[in-house]
C-alpha cells in the first residue's frame, strides 16, 4: 500500500526542530521539508503538489496561518498549549528578569491576569507577518526586554539583536502535530485513491456521468460528461453545474431527495437525464447525474429484444397449438411429437399459410434443446450475398462494408439450438452446398475465413415447393433433398380438413384477437357484448363458405377474423340484427344464403328471403342512393365504385 506524502514548513529555529523530529514518522509516511516561509513557501508547495500530490502538510505560526488559508491541502498547526508555554516561559526566565511573549493572535487576557495575580513580570507583543517582524524585536528592545519567548522567525532576529529567545513551541507539540499529520495524511490518500477509483470507472462509460456535492459543485465527472459541457474536465472540478449548464440544474434533487428523469437539449444534442442524490450514512452528501444519448438506448432495446427472441423466448407454439381434429391434423400432432424426440433433419411440406413454423416451433420446444435458440431465416426473402452473410457469418474485412469484427451467422448463433430455413426450395445452388457441408460436417466457414467452427445444431426446413419436381428439372440438390429429408412432416391444406376444423380454427383465432384487444378495455359489459355479436357474425361468415376453397388456408382465415372485428359494427345492424348488404360488402366470398344467428343476448336476428350477392348489391345501392337524395357522384364515393359499375347494379 502506497504511504501518504507529508511536508513540513518552516524557516529558521520551527524549521530546524521540524528536520529534527520528522525522523520519527518516517516509518509511516515519506517526509519532506521546505525551508520557506508566506507567499515563498506556497509558490513552493504548489509546484511540489503540482509534481508529486500532498496528503498533509505541518505548519507553525503567522507562515502557517498564512499558507491555510492559500492552499487546498489539510493543514496540522503547530499548537502552543498552557503547560508549553509556562515551561518556556520558566526557561526564559531564568534567563532574563524582564521577559516578553510574542505570538501571533495578539495579548492574551488570561496571561495578563495571570501575570498581575502572580507578579511574574511578562510583557507581551504580537505580529502579523514577516513585514512587522523586525518592528517587533524593536519594540521589545526600547521596553528593555532580556529575553523572549517567541516563534521561529522573531526568535532569530530577537537573537540577532541581542536579546535571548525561547523557541514558542516544544518538541512535544511539534510531535503531535506530526501524528496528526499522519492521520489527516491517511484520510486524505484515502480519498484520493477513492477517487482515481471512481475517476476511472467513469471514464470507461459510454453516458456523460457528474457528481457534485450539496452546493452543486463538481467533484468528479468523465470525460463525456466534460466534452458534452465543452470544456475540459480539469477546469470544471469545483465549479457551480447549474452555471456551467443551467439545464442539468440539480436543485430540485438535492431538495426533494428523489431520483427524476427528464430529455432535455445539451450542446445541440437530445439527452435522457436521470438525476438521483448521493445519501451517505443517511446524510445527503450530494448528487449524480447521468446524461444518456438516445440512439444508445433504442440501441440496447434492440438488441435485447433481438437477444431473448433467439435464446427461444420468440418460440410461441406447441404442437398441440395446431389446432383441428380431422384425421389428418391428429397424425400431423402425432408424427410432429415422434420428430421432436429425435434430432435428425426435418421436412416441412405444405402450402402457403398452412402452419409450418408452427409445428417446427413445437417440434423445437417438445425437443431436448427447448431451452436453446431457436432462429428462423426465410431464404425466399434475401438476396444469395446477404442470405449467404446471415446464414454462415463473415470475417473481419471480408468485403466492402463488413462490420468490424466480422459477424456471427444463423448457422453458428444457433449452436446446441434448432435452425429453421422457411422456403428452403427458393435457395440458390451455390448455398445449397455450403449449406450440405454443415449437415454432413457439422461445421460451418465464415465468408473470408479459413478456420471452420464445429457447430451442434438441428436443422428444420420448411418449403411450398415440390422438392421431388426440383430435383428432377436441376434447381435443387438431390443430395441436399435426401439429406433434408431424413424425417418428412406435411401440413394440409384447409380447404382438406373438415369443415369442423375450420370453425373450431376460426373461433380460436378469434378468441386470440378478442384476448389482446380487451386486455384494458375500460367497459367490460360492452365487451362482453361485441364479443358475443363478433362470435355470432364470424358463425354467419362460416355458414356461406362451406364450399370456401381457401387459398390463403389459415393465414388468409386469420385475416377474416382481423377484418371481422374492424368493421363488426358496420356490418351489425342499429336494429340489432346482420345488414346483409354490408355484410356482402365486407366479405364478398359470402355467397351462400343460409340462416342468420344470433348471440344470446342479441335481439333476433331476422331471417333474409332472396339473399342473393346480386339482389343485396341492389339493396345497398339503393339504400344509399336514398340517403343522399340520389346523388350518383356521392353515392359512388359511399360505395367505391365507378358510375358505370353503379349504373350496372341500378339496370340490374
């Protein structure tokens, strides 16, 4: 452990003792003297500081009442105590019946009282500095003084001018002013090594960091906090904050004792501000503020967000979540669990929107690397460059633009978790084999780079395309086709599931979007009621597309209910029933007239007659021509159409 740095100060006889007793703390502290006095001796300390930094400093007398009050560095003042000061005035007696007392503060009432209750005889001066120091001896010689008790300065030049002198202070009071040295020496290196400490954990972070104490002055701050102040940080320690930046005002902190955060402009530049106070053994010793640049934490946000969604919290699915009961949809849920227990290559065939993430993401987290990434990459939806960089990674310098430090892929992000490549027929050759390589050497090879890195992981691949048929015309690899499927999955299609299927799946979906959007509904029984009209109405939706061939399969089904519930009090009518115009005119797949429900709390809804898509287009332009005094222009605006469509519909 370093040892503290004490220097003495003193001229003449103080300075000599202080030489001579310093030896004695020299086991707890490096020593040094200066032999100087007033304005010299602080020229003197503030070059020494300046070079090597003083812990404490050991001072006497008018130089070191002097050098207090000009220096920022704890002080130990010489003290003159009673039983000192009769001892040196015994001794001076002894020397002289006629004897003064020179000290720096002045006479002292209690010795002048002393004096006259015990006749000893004791004249006293004072002096103020090195100007009046001389005219001090004078004045002792004209009032005929033999000897003198006096500090250092005025002993000598008494002693120049004949007349016998007694150093003011003992040893003993120089030894306790060295022990006291230590101490404050102690506490002050203490310190300042709390705060290089804290100086350069500042300095590592990215946010402009300031702590100031209870008057708002700055105690430590890093160097972004100071390039954000436009001044160097070593002529903002002790300055005022709220006059260097008005802005990061800390009065209200320091106030109220509570923590805020605000966004305020800095040099030009949108901060986020926290402010928070510093409480040290319950007293409040000051505050912190912290300047954050925006971009820093929308940054962060991504990158979190991007993190938990590859470390498997983006897996949503089980495969129970595939939802039907026709026989294919039970041997999909049953052969998607036997793949989950096996780590071999899955296929995923089927149409587009039928639900093949959702049954790779249940294979995923029924398997033994659930708690493992799962990342998926669509290679319909990259160009080859870019899909080759995201699958497989890129060295440092690989092409023009490369991150530094290169980039990890899918490929190696994946390691000990499951890879699915959605729309794996649309991959170009080049890549399909490269990405042959990694299945049969379970190893991967950055672009521009020489090492490959073994990797773990399971691939689950997923295409619309008929990979047999590819094979065949050249466009896929067959030796990449037999190695992608080891183990083959097929999701059907809905217009090939039971029309069970499609009612227990639309319900659902719908359940799901009601679920999200009254989380905070603030009207509970309204809710509930547009719940149960949006039930009734995605029933009367289902009725007139049984023959429906769904070509958007599930995904295009989970549209209908989205755009069901935006437009539910269009198609509902005020009467409390279905306008089966308007509900045409939502859903033009509707063709089929069949019987209209409704909730168990709705009032009946009335059954339609001649419900045909052709004589309820009729009905609507009807209705509207009417309610705008049959303007033609306005009506075709209401209803989105041209005039000659219009004109059709009115001729019938």
């Amino acid at each position: 452990m370093a040892m503290p740095h004490i220097v003495t100060v003193g001229r003449h006889r103080i300075g000599r003792v202080l030489e001579r007793l310093a030896g004695g703390i020299a086991h707890q502290a490096r020593v040094a003297h200066i032999s100087a006095s007033f304005d010299t001796a602080v020229d003197a300390l503030l070059a020494l500081h300046a070079r090597t930094p003083i812990d404490a400093l050991v001072v006497a007398g008018a130089s070191g009442a002097w050098i207090r009050e000009r220096v920022d560095i704890p002080v130990a003042m010489i003290e003159v105590r009673g039983f000192d000061l009769l001892g040196a005035l015994a001794r001076a007696r002894a020397l002289s019946p006629r004897v003064g007392l020179v000290t720096l503060d002045g006479p002292s009432d209690l010795l002048a009282r002393f004096d006259a209750q015990f006749g000893v005889g004791i004249a006293q001066f004072s002096y103020h500095g090195p100007e009046d120091a001389h005219s001090c001896v004078q004045a002792m010689r004209a009032a005929g003084i033999g000897a003198v008790v006096a500090p250092g300065l005025v002993a000598d030049l008494a002693q120049e001018a004949g007349i016998a002198s007694v150093l003011l202070y003992s040893d003993d009071a120089v030894l306790q002013a060295l022990n006291e040295a230590v101490l404050l020496a102690r506490h002050r290196l203490a310190e300042r090594a709390r705060h290089q400490r804290l100086e350069t954990i500042l300095s590592q972070l990215q946010d402009g960091v300031v702590a100031v104490d209870c008057d708002q002055r700055i105690q430590a701050l890093n160097p972004t906090m100071a390039a954000l102040l436009g001044t160097p940080a070593g002529q903002l320690h002790g300055r005022a904050l709220d006059d260097v930046a008005p802005q990061l005002d800390m009065a209200a902190t320091l106030q109220q004792r509570e923590s805020s955060e605000e966004v305020v402009q800095l040099a030009l530049r949108t901060q986020v501000v926290r402010r928070a106070p510093i409480v040290e053994n319950g007293v409040l010793t000051g505050a912190l503020l912290v300047c954050r640049d925006p971009s820093v934490i929308q940054n962060a946000d991504r990158h979190l967000r991007a993190n938990q969604r590859q470390r498997g919290s983006g897996v949503r699915w089980r495969i129970d979540d595939y939802v039907g009961d026709s026989p294919a949809v039970v041997r999909l849920r049953a052969l998607a669990r036997q793949c989950a227990g096996s780590d071999a290559t899955v296929l995923i065939m089927g149409e587009s929107g039928t639900g093949k993430e959702l049954v790779a993401q249940g294979i995923h987290r029924a398997s033994r690397r659930a708690a493992q990434p799962f990342l998926a990459v669509n290679c319909a939806a990259l160009g080859e460059s870019l899909l080759e960089s995201e699958l497989f990674g890129y060295e440092e310098g690989a092409f023009t633009g490369a991150r530094r430090g290169g980039k990890t892929g899918l490929i190696e992000a994946a390691h000990t978790g499951t890879l699915f490549l959605d729309e794996i027929g649309d991959m170009p050759l080049a890549l399909q084999s490269r990405l042959l390589r990694v299945l049969q050497e379970r190893e991967v090879l950055r672009v521009g780079s020489t090492t490959p890195v073994p990797v773990d992981v399971r691939v689950i691949a997923a295409t619309h395309a008929d990979l047999g048929m590819q094979v065949g015309k050249g466009l896929f690899r067959r030796d990449l086709y037999y190695r992608l499927a080891v183990l083959r999955l097929a999701t059907p299609a809905l217009r090939e599931r039971a029309t069970s299927d499609v009612a227990q799946l639309a319900q659902t979906l719908l359940q799901r979007r009601l679920k999200a959007s009254t989380a905070h509904a603030p009207d509970a029984a309204q809710e509930a009621r547009n719940a149960a009209v949006a039930h009734t109405l995605l029933t009367t939706v289902l009725q007139r597309t049984v023959a429906y061939p769904w070509p958007g399969n599930v995904r295009e089904l989970e549209n209908w209910t989205e755009r069901l519930l935006a437009c539910q009090n269009y198609v509902w009518s005020a009467q409390g029933g279905v306008d089966a115009a308007r509900l045409l005119e939502v859903f033009p797949e509707c063709t089929e007239p069949v019987p209209l429900a409704a909730p168990d709390n709705a009032p009946a809804i009335p059954l339609p007659l001649k419900d045909t898509r052709h004589r309820a287009e009729q009905q609507r332009v009807r209705e509207v021509l009417a309610s705008v005094g049959g303007d033609q222009r306005q009506a075709c605006e209401i209803l989105g159409i041209s005039r000659a469509t219009l004109w059709r519909r009115m001729k019938g």
